[in-house]
C-alpha cells in the first residue's frame, strides 16, 4: 500500500505563497516612503537652521508636502520628528509652528555643555597614556595659518567633532552620549559662530591652545582655556542671531 505526502490545504498553501512576494512587494514601498521622509525633515532643518523658516512661522501639512513634493505621510514623520527635537510645534486648530528661540533653554544647556566638557578635560588630563583620539585632532588644529580650513560650514563640523572627540576620549559612553544630545539641541546656532572669518580663526587659536594644554596634561590650564572659548562662543553666537532674526524678519516684512 502506497503513502502518499499529506497536502496542507489550499487555504494554507496560498497564504504560505503569497506572504513571502507580498512580505517582499512592500519593502521598497516602505523604503522609498522612510527616504521621502528623511528628506523631508533635512530640507526642513536646514530652512530653520538657515532662517528660512523664522521663529513664528505657521504653516500646515498640506503646504508643505506640495512645496517639497511629498505626501502628507512622510511629511507627517518629519514633522514630528522635528517636533520631538524641539523645532517645531503643532496645535489643533492652527496648525505646525516654527518655535521661538528659548534663549533661557539655550543657556542652560550650554552650561551643561560646560560641565561635561571640564569634566571630561579633567579626566582625559589624568589618562596615564596618550589617547588615540587627540591623534586627528592634532592634524586637524595643529596646522599653519595658511593651511587653515575657511569654509565655515566644514569648520562648524570640525568643531563639532574636536568637542565630541574630547569628550568621547575621556573614556566615559554616558557621558558623551549626553554631551552629544545636547550639541545636537544647540546647532541651530552654534553653527552660527563660523559665519564670520575672524571667528574661525579665533576657533583654530583656541581649539590649538586647548589640545596642547591637555597633552601636556595641564588640566587647570585646559579647564580655563576650554570655559572661556565656549562662553566667548555662546556670547557670540548670541549677537549672530538676533542679528540674523532681525534681518529675517526684515525682509519677510518686505
């Protein structure tokens, strides 16, 4: 007597045909709709960033997926993702708003940015070896005038990094996981510092003494060096904005 292989039934067989094409139909549909999105709040970031989008500005959903050309799905995950980053606002019956610029916020996360900074500073002065990290930060700072980068949106970048890495070297991942949320919170103007040519040169001056202080392990020296060029920073970029608000606006009122 023949066996013959027991057949599942048809209902099954179809579900287990279907499930792995449909599984694999939607994934480019859900990759292009997460790139639509990414972009969306790039585009969007850089606008506020760059004054384009002033603090104050309303604007619905509608508007913007036909400005940028995307569906209102992507624009939504853009919009609350800058949301959740403090950009933005949303109320139920006016719509997305550009926030104002907290300046209180502002300061106090600087002064947080402070804190961990000497922190870390002070710890990376005690290492008992030379941190590898400071290897890049030697070729990037320690450089003749002349070989100084001037673009300032590559120094605004370097600058970010030269922190990060400070803070990053000092061994401590919570640390610089927080340090760098809070460079994250504070971009929107910190960037702004590198819009004038004789703030990056102060920038280069500076970072340079910073580095030879801690690599000769002179943490009194660095701590000081280090508070004094972010408090002349934030002072700076200060001025820069409002500066930068009220030429914005000025032309908006055109």
């Amino acid at each position: 007597m023949s066996t013959r292989p027991t057949r599942r039934p048809a209902a099954a067989r179809a579900r287990a045909e279907l499930l792995p094409s449909a599984t694999v139909a939607s994934l480019p549909a859900i990759a292009v709709r997460s790139n639509l999105a990414e972009q969306a709040y790039t585009q969007l970031k850089t606008e506020i960033h760059d004054f384009r989008l002033v603090p104050g500005d309303r604007f619905s959903e509608a508007e913007i997926g036909a400005r940028l050309g995307v569906s209102r799905t992507p624009v939504r995950e853009a919009l609350f993702r800058l949301r959740n980053e403090g950009f933005l606002e949303v109320e139920s019956k006016s719509g997305w708003y550009v926030r104002p610029i907290d300046f209180d916020k502002l300061e106090q996360l600087y002064d947080l940015r402070v804190l961990l900074e000497l922190a870390s500073v002070a710890k990376l002065c005690a290492r008992a070896d030379d941190a590898p990290e400071l290897d890049a930060l030697k070729t990037a700072w320690l450089l003749p005038v002349a070989e100084r980068l001037a673009d300032g949106l590559e120094v605004g970048a370097l600058d970010e990094q030269f922190h990060a890495t400070l803070v990053r070297a000092a061994g401590n991942a919570e640390i610089a996981r927080v340090h760098w949320d809070v460079t994250e919170r504070i971009r929107i103007i910190r960037r702004l510092d590198f819009t004038r040519g004789d703030r990056i040169d102060a920038t280069y001056t500076e970072h340079a003494k910073i580095l030879r202080a801690v690599m000769q392990r002179k943490p009194d020296q660095a701590q000081l060096l280090l508070k004094s060029h972010i408090e002349q920073s934030k002072a700076e970029v200060r001025k820069i904005t409002l500066a930068m608000l009220q030429q914005a606006r000025a032309q908006l009122a055109r």
